[in-house]
C-alpha cells in the first residue's frame, strides 16, 4: 500500500496556474511557476514514485491491496485506442511523434538513464499529444515537448539529473533557454493534470514473473528480457491500445514460455492469478501482436534484409529484432552516446529559440 506520505507530496506540487494563461505572454511573471518546476526536483518525485522505481528486481513483492489499487489508476496512465486511432488516420503527425521517441532513446543512452525513465518519457509524450493539439507547422515543438517530458522523467527516476538544457545532445535540430524548457514542463505536467505517478508495464512485471515462475524468484535472464521487451512496446505504436498491466502480463507471457517452455496456453489455459483483473483475449490479442510484430526499418536495408530473411518466431526474438532496426540510424550518432555529458557546445547550424519565441495560441 502506498505509504500516507505520497498524497501530500503529490498535493504540494499543484500549481493555481490555468493551462490557457501558461504562455500568453513573455512580458508576464512567471516566478511562481518556475519555482514550481525547480521544486521538482529528484528528493519530492522520488517520494511520489518510488513505488514504480523499477532498476532490477523487486525482492519485495507488491501486496495485494497495492496491486488493486493500481489495477485501478492504471486507466489514466494509457492513451487508449482513439489516440491510436489518431495516429494511424493521420490526424496526428505518426512521423514527427516517432523521431521524437527516436530522440529520447538516444539521449537515455547518452546519459544511460534507466528504462523506467525511458518509459516515462515517451508515456508522458503520448498522453500529451493524446489531449493537447500542438501548433501545426512548428516543428519545433515537438523537439521541446521531446525535451521537457524526459526532463521531467529524469527527475522523477534518475538519482544523477543533467540540467535541461544539458539534456539538448544528440543532433537537436533547436536548442531552447532553460525558462523555455520549464514552461513546456509545467504545460505537459497540467495537461496531465499532474498525474506524474504513472502505472506502467514494470509496475506489475516483477509481480507476474514471480507467479508465473511458481513463486520463486525468476532467472536473472527472464527479467533482463522482460525489461528489455517492455522497453521494446513503448517506441512503436502498435501495443498503444492495450494497457500496461496486459502488456505485462502478454511480455511475462511470452519470457516465461521462451524461458522454461512449460507455459502453453494454446490449450484455453490462462494463469489464474490474472483472471480477477485481465481478460484472456486482451491478452493474448497483445501476445498475437507481439508475435506480428516485424521489422520495418527503411532506413537501412542491410538490416532490413536480414530481418526479412531470418525473422525469429518467438515474440521475444521478433521485438529484440525490431529493436535493432530501431537503433540502426544511431551509428551516426555513436559519437555523441560515447561523449561526456557536459554541456555540448551548440552547432551553428541548430536554431537558437529562447522564451521570446515561444509564442503560440491555445
């Protein structure tokens, strides 16, 4: 169970501040609201997330009561199928939205932030533009929003916290001013309505391994690939409909069978424990399209080919193939993940957009 603490943490961030005032102009005071994002920093978001810290295994199992609980919270915490919907028709830019989940990978390695942080990242990312409508015809905003949710997921998961303009690295096609980046914050954290705590597939994956091992402690590799494939599902779209707890449970799925090849399910067997809270075909439509997922990575055909001629069968090797097409168009970054983490000096070729510029109608 969540300990008391976590609702006043949670209650002393909220800000007065109305979303449709955030950025009318420069020329107003803004102190109050960048105090607000200066206090968030790593000590009061670890207060409200630790719960969801997920850097290895958990040795100490969730209680029920807990498990219920974010069962329950787990529904503000996914886009759903219309924002999937959105995507796909074309009413939301798919491309832009894939480039900046491309970016933020890169800069989780560049800084080797967490898969957590990862997650949150692009969570924060989707749940946005699932409710907020950005400006049409500024690219840029998008490269700010990219930036500000893994500002705010940095500070929520990650023990060692660049300052957000550090965070600009990469190949950033613009750089913004720091009181830039924690006006975007505040935007994405209200537009949230600062639902920071978010359920993900890693809240209950330690949970559902535990079980589908007979109550014993998985293999270290199960949960290495569990990890790795739950950080797979996020930079695509295609599991965006399904919520984290299925996702959870179709990745425990599908390690746990690889792993031991004593879990079948292909005979109307489901595991008990998720009957109270999933539905099989929920889950198992998520296994099916795990398994469907294929490697479709334009950008570079010798990868390309080879997925094509060899695609594994099993859902684990599927996503594991998609993730090395992923990561492909990183070699011509290979430099900027293997330079330190000071401040990177800025190219002459990136535009420079200070507070001045961030003007837009809401």
């Amino acid at each position: 169970m969540a300990p008391p603490s976590i609702d006043y943490a949670i209650s002393s961030l909220f800000c007065a501040e109305d979303n449709e005032s955030i950025f009318d102009e420069v020329e107003n005071n803004y102190g109050d609201d960048f105090e607000i994002c200066n206090n968030l920093t790593q000590n009061n978001l670890q207060i409200i997330n630790k719960d969801l810290s997920f850097s290895g295994f958990s040795r100490v199992l969730q209680s029920d009561e807990y498990l219920s609980s974010i069962y329950i919270k787990e529904k503000h915490h996914f886009c759903g199928f219309d924002y999937l919907k959105r995507l796909k028709n074309g009413d939301l830019d798919l491309v832009a939205r894939n480039l900046a989940v491309d970016w933020i990978e890169k800069v989780k390695s560049h800084y080797n932030f967490g898969p957590l942080c990862f997650y949150l990242s692009v969570n924060y990312l989707d749940r946005f533009l699932s409710t907020y409508e950005l400006p049409k015809g500024k690219a840029w905003m998008m490269q700010l929003l990219a930036v500000a949710c893994v500002s705010i997921a940095a500070k929520i998961d990650e023990t060692d916290v660049p300052f957000s303009i550090d965070l600009q690295v990469c190949e950033s096609k613009f750089i913004f001013e720091a009181k830039t980046i924690q006006r975007m914050e505040l935007l994405v954290m209200s537009t949230l309505n600062w639902r920071l705590q978010s359920v993900t597939p890693f809240s209950f994956i330690d949970h559902f391994l535990y079980k589908l091992s007979g109550d014993q402690m998985p293999p270290t590799n199960s949960i290495s690939q569990a990890i790795q494939l739950i950080s797979c599902t996020i930079k695509g779209i295609e599991l965006l409909e399904f919520k984290p707890s299925e996702i959870a449970a179709a990745v425990a799925i599908c390690v746990i069978e690889e792993e031991t090849q004593t879990l079948q399910l292909s005979n109307n067997a489901f595991p008990s424990f998720l009957t109270n809270h999933l539905e099989k075909e929920r889950v198992m439509k998520c296994i099916e399209m795990m398994n469907g997922m294929r490697v479709n990575n334009k950008s570079n055909e010798a990868i390309s080919g080879l997925a094509t001629t060899f695609v594994p069968q099993s859902p684990n090797g599927v996503l594991n193939a998609s993730c090395l097409s992923y990561k492909s168009d990183e070699t011509s970054s290979l430099s900027c993940s293997n330079s330190t983490h000071n401040s990177p000096v800025p190219s002459p070729k990136r535009r420079k957009l200070d507070h001045s510029s961030f003007r837009f109608e809401l």
